[in-house]
C-alpha cells in the first residue's frame, strides 16, 4: 500500500486542535458520547493518516543547547567537507524542510544518508531552534549502536547538510506495510533495541517525543535504527518535565493532548504505540476519524485481542497506562522495561553488542541498494546541487561539524 504524501500541520491548525480539546476537558461529561466512542470490531485498512508532526513554535535553547551550537571540532581544520564532495544519487525520504537523498562520497566511495533543509523553509517557519537541536542531539548520541551517526554537517548558501549513516534496510513504517502484522519473536526483537536507545537517551537526558514507524529504519543487518531527532527535549533530568504540544497524532500521550506537565514517560507511551502496531497492525486506539481517534486515547480504555501472548499483553497494557506516573518505566525508567517478562528471553548486554542475530536480514545486493526504500521516495527527482558556494548567505551559527571518527 502507497504512503500518501503528507501535508505540513501548520501552527493554526496546531492551535485550533488545542483550543478544541480544551473546551473538550472543560465539557468532558457532555463530549464523553462523542469522543469517546469505542473503536470498531472491524480493522480498517493499514493507513497512515495525512499526519506531518505537529510542530512547536520557535523556542529558547537550553544553556546546554547553546553551548553545543558554539561547539567546533577541531578536526575541522584538518578536513573541510563540503556538498560538493558527495555525488547524489536517490531521494530516499522526504520532511517538513527538505528532503533526505542517498549520497556517495567521491574520496572514498562510501553512502551516506544525507539530510538536505532548505534554509529560507526553515525560516519561514521560525525552526532554527528545532534544527540546531537535532545537531546537537546528534553530537551526543555518537556512540550508541541503535541511534543514527552524524559524520559532517555543514552548510550553502541556501541549503542546511546533515551527513548521517546510510540505513539500507529502509523505514519500519514499510516493512509494516508490506507485511502488516510481524511475529512476536522479531516484534520482541525491534522493541528491544529501541527501548536500548530510548534509554540511552533518556541517560542523557533527552526525551525523544516522536517514536514512530517512520522514524525507527533498519540498517543492512537487520538493526534499528533510531533517527530524526527534532523533536527532542534537551535536559529532563530527574523528575524534570515539560508541556510542548508536539508528536505526530496517532503515537500523542493522554498527557500531551490534556496540556499537562509530562516528562520521559512519554517515549515509553510511543514504544507501546509502536509494538502495538507491529503486533497487531495498527496504532493503540486508532480510528480513520482523527478527533474520535484522538478522544479514544484521551479517555477510552486500552482493549488488547487474542493473538498476542499474556507477557505481551500485559507489557502492553504497562506501556500504554493513562497515568504517565503508573506507566512502566516511570521509577526506574528502562531497567523496569528490561525486567519485564516479555522480554525475560533476552540477554541485554549481546543485545547492545549485536550478538544476537536480527529476525530479519534485508536482501540487498551492494551498498547502493534501495530495495527497502518507499519508491515513492525514489521515483522524486533530485534536487538540483550546484549551490556550493559557503561563503555567502550563511545563517546558521556553529552547525558545521566534522566527525573525529574515520570514516573508512
């Protein structure tokens, strides 16, 4: 099934959702009948809706924000890479901003993911904050084995470059489609190294905020890999929170769409989202109406059907608890998850080591192999390269970067 082509949620439509579960709580007694409608017996065909994430206006950076923004590595001095060093071969992915292509570096032949952001789009929309925080959640999340690498980052006089690993095995949100449903065994196996990097995140503290499908790719192994990280919130620590309203709907927390204080608790929400849709093939609480699918997460009770084991279930049900402070992971974060009968088959340091073997191996023939992209990504043009000059136009302070790492 084709992935329909997704359509910015602009800040007006961000508020006229707000304004409308607002007067939805204030009314809660009288609205329950209408948006709180239990989900139907029948399964409505696996879709995605029309859903770009909704994003937050433009913000402060932290100080420790900041103080990442004004880094500079000083391997820079030594190896200044540039647009012009990549040959650009596909368009694997597309966003609010620009779109990702398939790159080839002409020194050593190597693929890269490479992340291009039209600068006057970013502007527009008043995200420089939200594209310097993925930079710099990026520098920070360098040695995990489940999260995405940044090699270079660097700038044009129009366009914004993030030089990322290349993941072959293309986006989860695909195979899902392909395959609808996946058995427990590799459900179990994604979940896993996905709560891993969440966990490592939250280490740092940084809350993730938009687990989904999309976002979660495989590598030529058979690895998640975690990426995009624009969404992120620098600096919950503790039982530190926040109140963005943010996320991409159908994966959206009670507590994010009441307006409440919430905190890390929302990523292990989106684990469930997720495991539940690789279960079962859809989102938690989805419904084709938005607003119906919307109240259903906000007020109705998680019904989980036959064909999932008990652990499963029962993981689930912790996941997705309404009470972020009752959720699984609330106290210990993702120890509690690690402890979790689901999962009681796995050794969690061969997990991290990638000693245990992926479920899935993706068939590819070489490098530049693109049999798990979307080909509505692949059939879309290539954007036109030839704007290299460094000199002139540009904006962003401190976002060029150079890896320390060799890249061979």
């Amino acid at each position: 099934m084709a992935r329909k082509t997704k359509s910015p949620v602009t800040y007006a439509k961000m508020k006229g959702i707000v304004s409308f579960f607002t007067a939805l709580i204030k009314e809660r007694k009288k609205c329950s009948t209408e948006c709180s409608l239990k989900l139907g017996t029948s399964i409505p065909v696996y879709n995605h809706m029309n859903s770009e994430c909704f994003l937050r206006p433009a913000g402060i950076l932290s100080d420790e924000s900041a103080a990442a923004a004004c880094f500079t590595n000083t391997s820079q001095e030594l190896q200044r890479v540039s647009a012009a060093d990549f040959n650009y071969l596909k368009v694997i992915g597309t966003g609010s901003f620009g779109r990702v292509l398939l790159a080839k570096r002409r020194e050593n032949n190597r693929h890269y993911a490479v992340k291009v952001l039209q600068k006057h789009i970013v502007l527009k929309k008043e995200a420089e904050d939200l594209i310097m925080c993925e930079r710099n959640v990026l520098l920070k999340t360098l040695n995990h084995p489940f999260l995405v690498r940044l090699h270079f980052s660097f700038q044009t006089k129009e366009k914004l470059y993030l030089v990322l690993d290349y993941a072959s095995g293309g986006e989860l949100f695909y195979h899902l489609q392909r395959e609808r449903v996946f058995r427990e065994p590799r459900a179990r196996f994604y979940a896993a190294e996905i709560a891993s990097a969440l966990g490592y995140l939250h280490s740092l503290h940084i809350v993730y905020r938009d687990l989904k499908p999309e976002n979660i790719l495989l590598d030529s192994a058979g690895h998640v890999v975690l990426t995009d990280f624009g969404l992120c919130k620098e600096g919950i620590a503790g039982r530190a929170t926040t109140r963005t309203f943010c996320g991409t709907p159908e994966y959206l927390a009670p507590e994010v769409l009441f307006q409440q204080e919430y905190d890390r608790t929302v990523d292990w929400w989106g684990l469930g989202a997720v495991l539940h849709e690789m279960l079962y093939g859809l989102p938690p609480f989805y419904s084709p109406d938005r607003m119906k699918m919307l109240g259903n997460i906000m007020y109705e009770p998680l019904v989980l059907k036959t064909g999932v084991s008990k652990s499963g279930r029962d993981l689930l049900k912790r996941l997705l608890h309404k009470d972020r402070a009752k959720r699984l992971g609330a106290k210990r974060d993702v120890a509690e998850l690690k402890c979790h009968s689901f999962f009681s088959s796995l050794q969690w340091d061969d997990l991290v080591a990638k000693k245990i073997p992926p479920p899935f191996i993706p068939s590819l023939s070489g490098p530049d192999d693109m049999t798990n992209i979307d080909p509505a990504f692949t059939k879309l043009p290539v954007p036109d390269s030839s704007d290299v000059c460094e000199e002139a136009g540009v904006t962003f302070s401190g976002f060029s970067y150079t890896s320390n790492f060799v890249s061979l």
